[in-house]
C-alpha cells in the first residue's frame, strides 16, 4: 500500500491511501470520532506519484472547480457496505439526503441504522461523500471526521 498527504484543505491535513486496483483510504488526520484509519500502516511505502490525480481532483473539488470524481476505488468492506458507498456516491454535488432515502435506494428501507454504521465506515472521505447525508430531521448528524468539517464540506458545496 502506498501513501501520500494532501495538506492545506479547508478540512485540514488529509491522508490519500492505495495500491493498484485504486484507492483504499481518503482520511482526516484528526477525527472527533474513530474513523476506519488516521494514519499509515508499518507496512506502507510514502509515494506521492500514485496520487497525482486524486490530488489534483481533491484540490479542484476544494477550490469549486470540481462536483464529481472520476478515480479507481478500491474500498474494502462488506457487500452492504460497499452497496451503501455505491449509493453515496449517486448523491449529487450540492445535494443532501437521509439515512433512510439510503437505505431505500439499496433496497433495504428499514435498515437507515445500518446505512448509518456504514457510512460510517466509509474508508474514502470526500471522494465517497458520506457528508451528504444528514439525519432525516434535516440536522446534520455524525461524521467521521467531525461535524464542523461536514458542515464544511456541505458549505463548499453550497448544501448547509
């Protein structure tokens, strides 16, 4: 696994995580609750080449010049998981919607608490915008890496 750091984003300090089926992990160095990584395992290698273009689209998304990804993802986790981070992902730029409408669109409208675990763990900050949700009172409601940076990240994106 390699990794590089992305400094100076309005969320802070960022850790970029991959291999070559893509990338593994967009972490915030400092989280208010236990995000899935914050910092690199023993055996990974520091490489900023790999990331040249996750860079260069994470710095276009924080400067507005960029509403959709296009990269290889390679996020590890459970068939449900990897289901509900599929489904974040359809959730447009400057858009926001709930736990439950989730849970709908995977096909499980009772499981909005599992949606919630998930994205959770959703090991691709940002790029897999778990930011987007928010509880179905309208309130935003956890975050990985704090509520001030989904606050944040909705704010840039023009949603809070």
């Amino acid at each position: 696994m390699f990794f590089t750091y992305l400094d100076d984003t309005p969320v802070g300090k960022l850790l970029i995580a991959g291999d070559e089926n893509g990338l593994r992990h967009v972490a915030f160095e400092k989280s208010h609750y236990s995000a899935p990584i914050t910092s690199p395992g023993d055996d990974w290698e520091r490489c900023d080449k790999p990331f040249r273009e996750p860079v260069r689209q994470l710095k276009a998304y924080f400067s507005g010049k960029l509403r959709a990804f296009e990269l290889p993802l390679a996020a590890e986790g459970t068939e449900f998981q990897r289901r509900v981070w599929n489904a974040l992902c359809t959730v447009p730029y400057g858009v926001t919607t709930s736990y439950g409408e989730v849970a709908k669109s995977v096909g499980n409208p009772a499981a909005s608490r599992a949606v919630g675990l998930a994205n959770g763990r959703n090991p691709i900050a940002i790029i897999v915008p778990c930011h987007r949700i928010i509880g179905r009172s309208g309130k935003l409601v956890g975050y990985g890496g704090g509520l001030h940076h989904k606050q944040t990240l909705l704010r840039l994106e023009g949603a809070a």
